[in-house]
C-alpha cells in the first residue's frame, strides 16, 4: 500500500510531467531531425530557360541568340529535405551565359540550375537533367530594308476604280538575327472593308512574308515603324464618245455628210469633279473642201493629264464621207486680183485655172466657166516687185450650193509704179 500511494504521488507531480513532456519533445525533435536531414530526391518539371550576357553580346558583338530548342528543363536533385522540399519549378532556374560568345554559331550548350538566393547548397546536387543541353544559335544582328506590299479588302462601288494601293512609308527596315532576316522578302498589309466610292486611307500594321508568300515570324525582329498609312485611292469612271468638228462647204452640209469614228467611246477614269466637265472628245476639224467624196485618217485621242484612259486606245480612225454630189472640172478664165499693195500694178500671169467644183448633178450642169472667178489675194504682199505664187478665192455666182474642191493659186507679176 504504501509502495503504491507513492507512485500514485509521483505521477501526480507536476515535476513529472514536465520532466517526461520534455523527453517525448526532445524525442521528436530528434527524429524529424534526422528525417529532415536525410538525403532526398526531387523531380523538377519545367524549369524555365534563362540567357544572361544577351544584352553584352548585341551592344559589343551584334549577335543575338536564335532558334532556342527548349523553353523549359526537368531537372532531379538532391538534399536535405527540409530545403528541397520546399521548392517549386518556379523557384530554380537553368541558366545559360552567353557573354563570351563572339562568332555566328550553332551549339549545345549545358546550363548551370540556379537555386533560391540564400540557399545552403553544400549539400545540394543536381542528380539528372532533361535535357543535357540547350540548342541555340548565335546569330550576327543585321538591318534589311524591304518593300511594303498589301491588298484592300472591301469592294469598290460601281462607276468608280480603283487605283495601285499606296503605302507610307513605302519600304521598312528590319533589324534582327539574320537567320531570322534571311527569308523575309517583304512586309504585307491588309485594309479596308465594306464598299467604298471615294479615296480610302487608314494607319494599320503589318505581318512579315517570305518569298513564297507565308508569313514569317517576327519574334526578336524591331522595326523602324510599327505602323503604316495605306491609301487606296479611288477615280469615277466614264465613257465618253469621240467626236470631230466639221467645217462644211463645196455643197456638204449635215444632212449630206456622213461620218465614222473608230473607236466610238474610250472609257475613262479620274477626279470626279474634272470628270464631271468632259462630255466628248473633239480629234480635230475635218475641212470638207478638201477631199471630193471620202476622206479617212487617223488621229491621236488626246485627253487630260490628270484622267486615265482605262481602254488604252490611243488613235482613233475618223471616216467622212459625203454623199449625192459630184464634181465637175471647169478652167476658170476670170482671174482678177485682190488687196494689191499701194504703189504698185498687178498683171496675172495665168491665162486661166483648172478648178474642181462639187454639187449636186444639176447644179453642176447649170454652171459654165462664165460663172466662175479666181481672186488672187495679194494680202502678204507688202512690197517688193517680181513674180509670186499668190493663193486664190474661188467665187461662184449665181448659187450657194456649190464650191471649189482644193487649194488654189495662181503667179502675178508685181511692179511698183
């Protein structure tokens, strides 16, 4: 009894409990210890790649790191549990120093796994990696200037064309690796949407296209713009006729004169406004006293600098034809002169002049020589004596519906008094 009442003491002791509480405490303490300190092994999936010296190799070499293989390692290490265990991916980095590279070149690399500043790494290895080495090219830093290209994506409204889009600035350099460079040939644009009826511009960006028209990309690439203003300008359209003016005589009138132009209408584009004003295009005057019947020739078609011929038509083929008249040859011998020079007499050295008359056949038949007279015009004679060639008016008195086909002139003598 007595041996039991003094245990039961003991164990209602605050000094034992304290005492045994101490012993478990330093017994646990002891085993997470030791597990926490024993050697353990991690699995590190997607450590991100990370290049140091990029910035000394462009500024004092011109290169720059290209087609990197991977973005991320797996990685195992080993260590104190307690400091290992308490990482993520995110936490380590696998590092690659690139300062000391100097020439164009395509290498393995192995990288270095970077621990969390601060961390004890005297017990700390890396067991594995995944993969050994990263794959990258160091690659010379060029410009390259190359044109800008593109296309518009609305409609054009009908009556309206439009013209060779217009890019500003026309042509952008590039500066980047030439690997990267290399297969670039232009840059492309793409603009505008639904229809439209007037100049169309727009600032917008661009994509990189190689020479079989894919795009290419422009990681590491910078440019001397990152935009450019594309216009699409836009011309009214209009056909308009071609036309001749005529100057009648010798019996043509409109109602006896036929004729043709070939082509009959060119089409074209402009500036709406200068557009608006042009109604027809006059190739030149016909003067019908200077064929009998038919006359064809060609003649340039001529328009505004400012328009656009859309046919592409640039001579047209003008026919006359004069119809339901004849002619008749009748050797005038009425040739006087006219405006002769003060101070001096004329004497006509023709006897008489063969001149072509066309009418209708019975007015012809009512003419004779009688009704027919030559005036010389002595007009640009001013002064000066001697022989002349001088050009001739033809009259026909006694109808209105008949004239003298041709040029005529005739020789004087001039005298002065």
């Amino acid at each position: 009894m007595k041996n039991s009442r003094s245990t039961k003491r003991i164990t209602d002791s605050n000094v034992f409990w304290m005492i045994t509480s101490l012993v478990i405490s330093l017994i646990i303490w002891i085993y997470v210890t030791s597990i926490q300190s024993d050697e353990y092994h991690q699995v590190f999936r997607n450590v991100p790649v990370e290049f140091t010296g990029t910035q000394v190799l462009r500024d004092t070499k011109g290169m720059e790191i290209t087609d990197v293989d991977v973005s991320t390692v797996n990685v195992e290490i080993s260590g104190p549990r307690r400091i290992i265990g308490a990482w993520s991916s995110s936490d380590l980095v696998a590092q690659i120093d690139v300062s000391r590279l100097s020439q164009s070149i395509y290498t393995e690399t192995p990288y270095t796994v970077v621990f969390p500043a601060r961390t004890d790494t005297s017990n700390i290895s890396v067991v594995k990696r995944y993969p050994e080495t990263v794959s990258f090219t160091v690659s010379k830093v060029i410009d390259k200037t190359v044109q800008v290209k593109g296309s518009f994506l609305g409609e054009i409204a009908e009556g309206f064309v439009a013209q060779k889009a217009e890019f500003e600035p026309s042509t952008i350099t590039l500066t980047g690796p030439e690997t990267s460079l290399k297969n670039v040939e232009y840059v492309w644009v793409t603009f505008g949407e639904g229809e439209i009826s007037s100049t169309y511009s727009v600032e917008t960006g661009f994509v990189l296209m190689n020479a079989d028209g894919e795009e290419c990309s422009s990681s590491g690439i910078t440019f001397s713009t990152d935009t450019v203003d594309a216009t699409l300008p836009i011309l009214a359209v209009k056909e308009v006729p071609l036309d001749i003016n005529l100057y009648y005589g010798a019996g043509a009138n409109e109602n006896n004169t036929i004729v043709s132009i070939e082509p009959k209408t060119i089409t074209l584009s402009g500036d709406s406004a200068i557009l608006a004003d042009v109604n027809k295009i006059v190739l030149d005057t016909i003067d019908t006293t200077t064929f009998t019947s038919t006359f064809q020739d060609t003649r340039s078609i001529k328009i505004n600098n400012e328009l656009n011929n859309l046919t592409g038509v640039t001579e047209a083929v003008i026919s006359v034809e004069i119809a339901g008249l004849e002619t008749k040859t009748f050797n005038v011998q009425n040739i006087t002169a006219g405006n002769v020079p003060e101070g001096y007499t004329v004497t006509v050295i023709n006897q008489q002049l063969p001149v072509k008359i066309r009418a209708a056949k019975d007015v012809l038949d009512s003419l004779t020589n009688e009704n027919i007279a030559a005036i010389a015009d002595l007009s640009d004679l001013s002064s000066g004596s001697g022989i002349f060639d001088v050009p001739v008016k033809i009259r026909i008195d006694g109808s209105n519906d008949a004239g003298a086909i041709g040029v005529y002139s005739v020789s004087i003598n001039l005298v002065k008094d």
